[in-house]
C-alpha cells in the first residue's frame, strides 16, 4: 500500500506526479497488470524460462561468446 501525505502549500500537479512516482517505484502498476487475467502456472514457468534464455544469449553476444 502506498501512503503520502501533502505538503505544505504543494500545488497538486506536483502531489500527483509525487504520487504516480511512488506507485511507479512500489511495483503496484505492474503487480495489477499482472493479475489482470488468470495465467496458468505453466505458462508463467514458460516466461520466466524463455526470460532467461533470452537474456542469456543477449550477455553471450555482448560477451563476444
């Protein structure tokens, strides 16, 4: 849960921007997109895999391997 309180004479605009940084950095906005729809326990297995293929083959190419 994200909590914030309001300064003193902070205009609103300035609240709000405050506010999504926080949201942004607490990892809520990407935790709802990801519990939007159901994903079955396999194919969640599957990402993270396919992930870590992929960034595997990115560090040989950068690596010159």
């Amino acid at each position: 849960m994200v909590k914030m309180t309001l300064r003193a004479d902070e205009p609103i605009q300035q609240a709000v921007r405050r506010f999504r940084k926080l949201v942004e950095r607490s990892g809520l906005k990407k935790e709802m997109r990801r519990r939007q729809c159901y994903e079955k326990p396999s194919d969640s297995r599957r990402r993270t895999r396919l992930r870590a293929e992929r960034r595997a083959r990115r560090n040989r190419m950068l690596l010159g391997g």
